[in-house]
C-alpha cells in the first residue's frame, strides 16, 4: 500500500504581496476611523461653541478635503445630531422651553451673582434705568438698593417688590401677569414703555445665537422686551454661559443690536472678534 505524500510548499511572491497589501489595508482603514472619530470631536467642539460650521472652515481645521468633511457631516446628520445648511451645518438642538422664576433663580447663581456685581457699576447717579425681567436682573436688583438718584422702570413684580424699600423711584409697567416668571407682558405693558425713554436697559435672555439672535420663550415677552430695547440708549445684555448657543420660539433681536454683553463666558480669539465686527463690548466677568 503506497503513502500519500504531502509536501508543504512556501506561497509565491504574489500571494505574499496580496498578504501584505491586504494587511496594510487593513491598518489604513483603521487609522481612517479613528482620525475620522478625532474630526468628529473637533467638529463636535466648533459646532458647541458656535453652533454652526462651514465646510471651507472645517477643510482648513483639519488639513482635509470638502469631500471628507461632508461624509463626517452626513454621518452627523444620519445621528440626528446636525442639520445640513448650504456649505455647512448647523447644531440640531430642541427650543428652550423655559424655567420658572423660582428654579432660575438656583442655577448657575455664583454666575450671575458676579455679573449683577459687575452691572451696578455702570449705574450712574441720574440715570434712569429698564430693568428687564430674569434671574440675572434680579441679582442687579438686589445690588441696587443703596443707590439713590435713580428711577427704575420694570415689568417685574418681583423686582418692584425689591427696591419697594429702597429710596429708588419705581414704575411698573403694568400689564398681562405671567406668574410663573413674575412677568408684566402684552400690550398694556408695551403701551406703557412707549410712553418713556430711558438711559440704559439691563436685558436678561433665556438664549443667545449667533445666526437666530436673543431669544426667549414667549412671543408676547419677546415683543415687550423689544419695545424696552426701542425706549433706552444703551441696551445692555446680562447673561451666563449657559445661554450660549441656546434658541427659544420668541425672538427679541440680533447680536448686534446689543451695544454690551456682560457674560461669565471664557471667549476665545475668534468668538471675541465676531463681537468686535458686530460693534457689540463684551465683558467676560
């Protein structure tokens, strides 16, 4: 009975150079996802900060090209986590519904505490003053009971309850009550701030958006809060990092409307010249 012999033989060139260019496929397909995972933080951080990308801007961050980048934002997009614009993206975040006055008031309060500190600063003795509603207004209210000279026009029940022992001179608008903001809104109130002029205005937002502008949830307080902007000279925004880059259904204005911003938001270079071209100061506090 004669045995099968089995001889080992070694593989050819060509079927080790397929080994080889398979392998080192496969390690560049590796290295694609990951550095296409590091785009997609990087991405992640502009659209956080900014709420809104360019693909010309991305190319340039990340050294690539626009196909690359628009396969990056499709996949984002597919995530629900964009929404594709022409050139670009922007963040796919829900509207801001709101908090009553009450749970504001907790949130981020050593914030706003150094942004009131700051604002009464800017009051002078003669000045006559729009104290907007909020949680931050109300801060630079309770900062302005040792003033005197000063009148305040608010339509804040809450913020008239507070200087109501002050020597300041109070006028409440009057108008539709919001309770849970403590708000005086709609016509009556509107009606009532066209009849006065004012030097500075203190605004307090539930969001800011570089594209959509100063927002807040109601359309009726949005449309008061606008009418206080027409009244006064200087319309300064007081707000905290939180509310960048957050959107509500009502719209009060653009950026650029707004003559200073005091903020506790840490802004890099670029995030400070988009303010500087838009005429707006900004005072990070």
């Amino acid at each position: 009975m004669s045995k099968l012999k089995i001889s080992k033989t070694k593989p050819s060139q060509t079927d080790a150079r397929k080994e080889t260019e398979k392998a080192d496929s496969m390690k560049m397909s590796n290295h694609d996802k990951i550095f296409q995972e590091e785009r997609i933080q990087g991405i992640m951080k502009i659209l956080d900060k900014e709420n809104r990308v360019l693909i010309t801007d991305l190319c340039d961050a990340f050294s690539t090209t626009a196909v690359t980048i628009r396969k990056d934002l499709d996949m984002l997009q597919r995530d629900g986590v964009i929404k594709r614009t022409h050139g670009g993206a922007i963040l796919n975040r829900p509207l801001f519904h709101g908090l009553p006055l009450s749970e504001k008031e907790k949130i981020h309060l050593e914030e706003k505490e150094r942004i009131a500190v700051e604002a009464v600063k800017i009051i002078r003795e003669g000045d006559v003053v729009i104290l907007d509603s909020g949680s931050t207004t109300t801060q630079l209210a309770r900062r302005m009971k040792d003033l005197k000279g000063i009148k305040v026009i608010t339509n804040a029940v809450n913020i008239a309850f507070e200087l109501a022992n002050s020597e300041l001179e109070i006028i409440l608008t009057g108008g539709a009550l919001q309770k849970n903001s403590s708000t005086l809104i709609g016509p009556i109130a509107d009606d009532a701030l066209r009849k006065i002029s004012a030097d500075k205005l203190f605004l307090g937002v539930d969001g800011i958006d570089y594209e959509m502008g100063l927002t807040t949830p109601e359309i009726a307080e949005a449309n008061t809060s606008r009418v206080m902007m027409q009244r006064a000279g200087e319309k300064i925004l007081l707000v905290d990092s939180s509310k960048f880059g957050r959107r509500s259904l009502g719209v009060i204005c653009q950026v650029k409307d707004i003559d200073k911003i005091i903020t506790t938001k840490q802004m890099d270079k670029s995030e400070a010249k988009k303010f500087g071209d838009m005429g707006v100061e900004v005072l990070v506090v």
